[in-house]
C-alpha cells in the first residue's frame, strides 16, 4: 500500500472542442443530449472523489483560449463540494486552446511535483500540434496524462467487424487516417514522458481514475 501523499490535478478542456454533442438513443427527445464536456466532468467528480479516498490532494482546472479555473489541490469533503460547485459553473466556449498560455500559467500555480491529468481532445490537427509543441513546459517538473474520448470508428483499417457496404469502406479510411495522426501524436507526447490514453465516452471516468491509481502505485510523482 502506498501511503505517501499526492498533489493531483485534472484539467478540463473548455473550448470547442469539448463542445460536441454525444447522441444518447436512451434519453427523451425533448432533453439535451451530453456533450464531452459534460462527460469531462462526471471524470473529473469521480476522480477526485477517489483521489480524496486516497487521502491525496486533489486540484482543478479549466481553460479555454487562457485559464479559465484553476482551485489548488487540498482534500477533504469541504474541498470536493467547492470543487463540484465550481465546476457546475463552467461552460465550455467557441473558441480554440491557446496551449502555450494555459500550460505557462499552470506551470506558474503549480507549486510541487504533480500528477496532472488533461482531459482534452487531440484529434484536431492545428490542437494536437501546439499541445505537443509546448508541453515541455509542464513535463519538465510534473508527470502528465492526457486522457480523451474517442469513438468506435477511430482503429486500424483492418480492425473490426467484416465491411459490408461502400459507405463503410470510406468511413474505414477516415477512421484509419484519424488514428494514425493519433498514434503519431501518441509517440511524440511520449517522447516528453508524456501518456496519452483514450476512452470511450462510456468509460472515460473509470479509465481517469484507473490511470491514476496506475500512477499512484508506481510512484510517478
């Protein structure tokens, strides 16, 4: 069992591209439908639930094109309710990451070594390159993870189920395109000891809270 105490901070992506819809066929059609965001946030409660279980720090931040939020790690049940409130507060925004200003401003907040779990979306071409362009700036001092969704579709060409039309084999290729920018994007962040997981929208908060006590148990930070 390991019993030394963590700072761990989750990051939510508050921009476009956390905006998009996730279709729910289970919900009445007079609701609205979640959206990553949405999605984010149920991760980001559950983790820091868990964190605080741990007896861990748990910190918060948002940003969209600057830091929108950012609560400094403590624990304790007083600490998780001011988080939940806070978070109910934001909403993410059209417009896109400035990630050289958000990653510079919490490189000047973070006061110890950290775990920092971004929760963001960096299948986006112009994102993932800026991301990976300035990440070196927290890397350095803290061990990061970045944690995003991804659907069915984004796999290898040949992986999956038997292709049964002609519509399919060209929704194959743009999925097959989209992971390879993505494993591309994986191996670059690695080379800054960087991890970059994904998750599908049904099981991302259980993958942030695994990928955490993974960390926790091998001592990362």
């Amino acid at each position: 069992r390991v019993e030394r105490t963590q700072e761990v901070y989750v990051v939510l992506d508050a921009t476009r591209l956390s905006q998009q819809e996730l279709p729910d066929a289970m919900k009445q059609a007079d609701t609205w439908p979640d959206s990553i965001y949405e999605r984010y946030v149920t991760a980001a409660t559950v983790l820091a639930m868990a964190a605080n279980r741990y007896g861990d720090h748990i910190g918060l931040a948002s940003f969209s094109d600057h830091l929108e939020l950012f609560i400094r790690a403590k624990n304790g049940s007083a600490h998780l309710h001011h988080c939940q409130e806070a978070l109910a507060k934001q909403h993410p925004k059209a417009v896109t990451p400035d990630f050289n200003e958000v990653l510079s401003a919490l490189r000047l907040r973070l006061r110890h070594r950290s775990l920092v779990i971004f929760l963001t979306d960096l299948s986006d071409p112009n994102a993932a390159e800026t991301f990976t362009d300035h990440i070196s700036i927290l890397s350095r001092q803290h061990h990061v993870l970045v944690i995003m969704i991804t659907p069915d579709s984004l796999q290898p060409v040949f992986q999956g189920s038997n292709i049964s039309s002609k519509q399919e084999i060209y929704a194959r290729l743009s999925g097959h395109l989209q992971w390879q920018a993505l494993r591309k994007t994986q191996l670059t962040l690695k080379r800054h000891g960087v991890s970059l997981a994904t998750a599908t929208e049904e099981n991302l908060a259980v993958t942030v809270v695994n990928r955490y006590i993974q960390a926790k148990q091998r001592q990362l930070v």
